[in-house]
C-alpha cells in the first residue's frame, strides 16, 4: 500500500504525486494521467509500455517501476523510485557548456543504457537533456538514469500499432532525427544516436543545431540540411569530438554509428582521466532536500 501526498509535477499528459510506501516508509512517486486523457487508449498503452520496458532492461540507469495496475476510476498508474537528482538540461543551463572530458563521460553513460534498450528490441524516440538525470550516489559517485519510456518503440509491437503511428511525429521535434520527422514509425537505434548527437551539440555550444519559427518548418531543416559542425559553435569541441558528433548527426541512419556501444568506443580516447570527469560532474551537480527546483525539474520530465 501507498500513501499518495501532493501533485509535484504536471506534464502535457501525465501527472506525478509523491508517495511513501506504508511497509517501510521508502520514498517513491506515482505517475498517472491527468484526468482528461484517463481513458485514452493511445497514452494508456504508453504508460504500460513504459512499465513493460522498465520490467525488461535491466540497467542501473533505467529507473524501475516498482508497480503498476488500475486506480478507483480505471486509469492506469505506475509507481517509481524517487529520484533526487539534476537533469541534465538544468545543469547545463547552470553551468553552460561543458568541457569535452565531461561530455564525452556523460555520453558514455547514456551509450551504455541505450545499448541495454536496444538490445532489448526498443527505441526510445525522444532522447533530450530533460530525460537525462545525473545524480551523486552516498559514496559520491555520478550515476546517469535515461527518462521517460512513453513513446518509445518496439520490435515486438504489432504491425497496427505501426501503421497508426505512420506519418506521426514522435519525440520533441528539435531532438528528432530526420527518418522521425518524415513520420516514419520503423525506426531503428539510430534515431536514439541522432537525438544523442543533438544532446551533445547543445551540451558542447549551449545551442541546438536547427531551429526555425515553427514545428513544420523545424522538420523541413531537420529532413533537408546537413547539421552545422559543433566545432563553428564551440570552439574547444574540435578534433575527435568534432567527428563523433557530425558522425551522430547523419542524416542517413547507414552513417552514424552501427550501435551505441560503437559510439562508446569512440568516447573512450576522449576522456584522459574518466574517474577525476566523473568526480568533477557529480561534485558540480545540485541535489537533495536543498535543491527543490531541481527535484521538480525532474519529476515533471517524468510526467511529460
């Protein structure tokens, strides 16, 4: 049993409360849908894909679902652990751009969860800094959990679910790879290294590659243009780093990276000393009871 308090986060469709559990007083959130997509059938599936997958991958940096099943009025629920971490977008935004030693660790941890989601047959289909949660463990040590597993694909889904999904965009559309923004619903890893690849972009410049006046537009840029190297945008983020990004960033998924422990290799020369990169980010991260901003910041990253 839980005891469900307040409502600490709100997303576009979903909603997130904090909870204790009664038998030993553990710290856990429950993710709902907010009350006017209760019942709707698409998000529902969502929300049990998300369970599915976090029952699946067994990863440290995947977050569990603890429980799952039906509320009083039938809408589903999920219950996770609590996570007090700073995404990544926050502290980016704290700190600016980052160096590439950090970069490429930050990078490395995510490969290394992705690897885990694909090879379990998903794609998650919206890889951006707000999915990204860095976190210092009781030792010190930086932790990296990946987000949010709603529209995330599978191998195994059936051919209707992708043909309703035909010509839908899914992700957030400036993270998006170009086969997404044609709406094409088989995708592959690659769509998840792309949207790494902008990740890194804005960690490196504090800018994304594309933007435009509006979301059609964005998609157009996105389908059409070669992404801009991070190196004319970030001058210290030149030589290999400079390539592993252009490298993610393909517009063909054929010339990006054949999978993500492929792109962890290609990290690895990058950093010098990977144990003094991670000690400085989990050093420089906001977490905790002080840092309430960043929990909510969190929590409505879960709740998108």
């Amino acid at each position: 049993m839980y005891r469900v308090g307040s409502c600490i986060g709100v997303g576009g469709t979903g909603i997130v409360f904090e909870a204790v559990r009664e038998r030993d007083g553990a710290m856990l959130v429950v993710k709902t849908l907010r009350p006017k997509f209760a019942h709707n059938a698409d998000l529902i599936a969502r929300l049990k894909r998300e369970a599915e997958v976090a029952q699946t991958v067994f990863h440290p940096g995947i977050v569990p679902v603890l429980d799952h099943g039906l509320l009083s009025d039938g809408s589903p629920f999920l219950v996770l652990k609590r996570l007090y971490g700073e995404s990544l977008s926050r502290l980016q935004r704290r700190l600016g751009p980052l160096p590439v030693s950090e970069t490429a660790v930050i990078a490395m941890r995510v490969a290394s969860i992705l690897h885990a989601v694909h090879q379990a047959g998903y794609v998650h289909r919206d890889i951006k800094p707000e999915h990204i949660v860095l976190d210092r463990s009781r030792y010190g040590e930086l932790e990296v959990a990946l987000l949010d597993f709603g529209v995330c694909a599978s191998a195994t889904a059936p051919r209707e679910e992708r043909e309703r999904e035909r010509g839908r965009v899914y992700g957030t559309p400036t993270y998006v790879s170009p086969e997404q923004a044609c709406g094409n619903p088989d995708v592959n890893a690659g769509a998840d290294l792309f949207g790494l690849g902008v990740t890194l972009f804005e960690l490196l410049s504090g800018e994304v590659p594309f933007r435009a006046s509006d979301v059609t537009q964005l998609l157009r840029r996105i389908i059409k243009e070669d992404a801009p190297r991070v190196s004319l945008r970030a001058h210290h983020a030149g030589g290999a780093m400079d390539e592993v990004v252009a490298k993610l960033l393909q517009r063909d998924p054929r010339a990006r990276f054949p999978s993500a422990r492929a792109l962890a290799r290609a990290l690895t020369p990058l950093v010098i000393d990977r144990i003094a990169a991670e000690r400085r980010l989990a050093n420089a991260l906001q977490v905790g009871v002080g840092t309430q901003e960043g929990k909510i910041t969190l929590q409505e990253s879960v709740a998108a």
